[in-house]
C-alpha cells in the first residue's frame, strides 16, 4: 500500500499543484468540521441546549491542545519541506520523527493534570453549578483522546508533505463517519447523553490517529519515522529542533488560542448578559466557526508545502504565485460562507435546537453580526501561514497575538456595553478586522523585500 500521489513541489504549475493538494485537504477538514457539526446536533436533539452550552465550555482546553499539535506539525512540516527541496532526507525524517514524540510525550502530561482536576478546570472554563456534572463529564472521556488527536493532527501535516494528500483525507473522513454513528448509538439508543458524545469522539479520534501512525511507520515513502539516538548529544539536539519547530509554527498555536480565549471569553460575557441561554446560542455559532476556520486552515496548510519547498530552493515567483492564488481562494470561502450566515440563519440554527428554544432566537438575530467578520478571519489565516511557511516568525506571531488577545477580548468587553447585545456577536469581527488592517499595512511597506 502507498498513499503516494507523486507529487513534485519544484515544478508542477502552482494552480494545478495547489488544486491537488488543496481539494483533498479541504475535503477532509470538511468531513471533520461535519464530525463537530454533527456532534452538536445530536447532543442538541438528544439532551437540549444545555448540552451544547456544557460542551462549548469544555471545548477551549481541546482547542489549546489542537493548536499546540498545528504548532508542532506546521513547525516540523515547514522545516522537513526545506531540507527536501535541498536534498537532505534524513535530516527531513529525524526532524518529523521528533515532532511526532514530542507532542506524544507533552499531551500525555497535559491528559494527566486534567483528568486530576476535572471539577477546578470546569470552573476555570465558565461553567455553572448547573452546567458542571456534563462539563465534567465531557472533559472526563474526551481528554485520554488527545494522544490520538497529536498523532491526527500532526501526521497529516507529514502525510501531505510525503506526497499523500488523498490518504490524509481519508485520515479525516473515516473516523467523520464513525463519529456520526457513534453519536447517534450512544445519546439516542443508549441514552447516555454528552458522556455518550464524548465516548463516541474518542474511539472516532483514535481511528484517525491510528490511521495517520501506521502510514509513517509503515507506508511513507520518504518521511517515515525512524529511531531516534538516546545520547546526551541527541537528545541536546533533538531538543534544538523541537525548539526551532515550535519557534516556527507558534503562531499556530496562538491562532487555536484565539479560537479558545474567543470562547472563554464568548462564554463568561454572553453568560454575564443572557444566562445558559446565551452561552448556548454562541455555542450553536461555535459549533458553525471550524467550517469558517477549516477553508482559512485547509487553504493555508496546502500552500505552505509549496511555499516552503520551493523557498527553500530560492524560487521566489512561485511562492508569490502559490500566496495569489491562496487570497483569491479564501475571498471566495469566505464570501459562501457570509452568504450562509446572513440568508439562512433559521435553517443553520434549528439544525441544532428547537425553534421555541430561547437560544434559537438569540443565535438567529446574531449570526449576520458575526458572519460580517468571515473575510477578514480566513486572510488573516492565509497572511499568518505564508508568514510561518517562510520562516517569518515575527510578523506571523505579531498577527496572531492581535487577533487573538489585543483585539479580540477588549472587543468582547467593550462593544456590549455600547450596542447591547449586538456588540456580543460583532466582538469578533471587528478585532478580525482590525488584524487585517495590520496585516496589509505590513504587506505594502515591505512589499520588497517579502
């Protein structure tokens, strides 16, 4: 068995090279994003509003640890993708094979302290003495996923780079449909309820993760895993590149701190001014965002292989054309998913909740507030790829901590005050919007040199 799709990063024309690797990533991060689309839904259906509320305060620790995975892998990936274009594959395979213990070993501490503490991390996260038993309960059975989630998330990130992108989304589709049934048999015939939706996303999880282990171990066909030297110089070594690979990808990171920090603070402000109804209709447009956030990601993350290979060669003029056609295809994602948001808002909320629900109406006034902000989320998403894919460290970072702290969280504290609950759903979009300005006004006084 080879995943392998033969695909040249130094020579294939940038559209057709771009299209090969960015349908099936998309494809993928859509099964995925179905997975949580689904999941909601269910939970919705099957235990009510407060379900949803419950798991969306759980949800930012699950995020922390997918954006330290993007971190290391986006990290290790850009990194492997030089040393290829300069012919230096066993450099490639011991940096990925590093990548892949590290996350491993770090996730497994973080399941430990958690599953110490379930009850503190609920209330650190937002939950009420209402929403606690199922907060505790989702975070209980989800979090010995995360080893799992490490190897997903960062093996498809080796998995496209060794030239495999269908594989990769089959990494993503397959455990997207054992998630659905999974849902489905455990909150409906068994009745067990987020406990249940938990259950079901960690057997799912580890399918995708098990997927993603066996191709590098078994099936690479150049960036498969390899054992490691245990010496102290190795081991001093290995700790050099890990550093560098997460200097690298950190900005990834901050972008999954944003999505987590966007619904910490989403969850105690809505909470503040509508109650349990509140935080279960932002949930409902949570439950939405990974669509939004999969089209900027799955764009990003299929550029960044060409842009790196090909910056490692010093070939300027495809990298440049690879970031053109990235801005134009996340102009189109963002504006169908606007289109969604502001002309469908009843369909896409009942979806999750019944239409005499109070949260359904608030989640239905809201939605076109926060989709205004949907263009200017996946840029800013591409601007900060491109930046990591070229070892730009600063600038990449720069963006990320401004959209997701400086901007966002005095957005989400001020504008509610000023425009009632309005200012709740354009929190958001305004700290994106913000972040873009930055973004071009970096773009046009450096045009030259970057």
């Amino acid at each position: 068995m080879s995943g392998r799709d033969d695909i040249d990063f130094g020579t294939v024309r940038i559209p057709r090279l771009f299209r090969k690797i960015f349908i099936p990533t998309l494809l993928g991060m859509v099964s995925w994003s179905l997975l949580t689309v689904v999941d909601g839904m269910f939970v919705g259906w099957g235990v009510g509003s407060n379900g949803i509320a419950a798991i969306n305060i759980c949800y930012p620790i699950f995020m922390l640890l997918t954006g330290f995975a993007l971190m290391v892998g986006m990290g290790a990936s850009v990194v492997a993708s030089i040393h290829l274009s300069r012919k230096n594959v066993k450099a490639a395979r011991i940096n990925v094979t590093q990548a892949i213990w590290f996350s491993t070993l770090a996730v497994l501490v973080a399941i430990v302290v958690v599953e110490l503490m379930p009850e503190r991390f609920s209330y650190l996260l937002g939950a009420s003495p209402t929403l606690l038993p199922m907060v505790r309960d989702y975070m209980v059975y989800l979090m010995p996923s995360g080893v799992a989630q490490m190897w997903s998330i960062v093996g498809l990130f080796i998995i496209r780079l060794d030239g495999a992108p269908k594989y990769a989304m089959w990494c993503n589709v397959v455990p997207a449909v054992a998630n659905m049934f999974l849902d489905w048999l455990f909150i409906f015939p068994l009745g067990m309820g987020v406990k249940g939706a938990a259950i079901a996303s960690l057997i799912s999880t580890v399918i995708g993760g098990v997927m993603a282990i066996v191709y590098l171990l078994r099936y690479a066909d150049t960036l498969m895993l390899r054992k490691l030297k245990m010496s102290l110089t190795s081991m001093r070594l290995t700790l050099r590149n890990i550093a560098y690979q997460c200097k690298i990808g950190f900005s990834a990171f901050l972008g999954e701190l944003t999505m987590a920090l966007l619904m910490i603070t989403g969850n105690y402000v809505f909470m503040e001014y509508l109650g349990n109804a509140g935080v279960a209709a932002f949930g409902v447009a949570c439950y939405y965002l990974p669509f939004v956030f999969m089209f900027g990601n799955s764009i990003a993350e299929s550029a960044q292989p060409i842009i790196s290979y090909n910056y490692g060669l010093g070939n300027n003029e495809r990298v440049q054309q690879t970031l053109s056609i990235s801005v134009r295809t996340g102009v189109v994602s963002s504006l169908l998913s606007i289109v969604a948001f502001t002309l469908f808002p009843q369909a896409l909320v009942h979806l999750f909740i019944a239409a005499d629900d109070p949260a359904a109406l608030i989640a239905i006034e809201g939605f076109p507030y926060f989709a205004t902000g949907f263009l200017f989320f996946i840029l800013n998403l591409i601007a900060i790829g491109y930046f990591q894919s070229i070892e730009e460290v600063v600038p990449a970072t720069l963006f990320a901590i401004l959209r997701g702290a400086l901007f966002m969280i005095p957005s989400f504290l001020l504008l509610p005050q000023w425009l009632g609950s309005e200012g709740m759903w354009l929190a958001v979009p305004l700290s994106e919007a913000l972040t873009f300005v930055v973004v071009v006004t970096y773009f046009v006084a450096n045009r030259k040199r970057i």
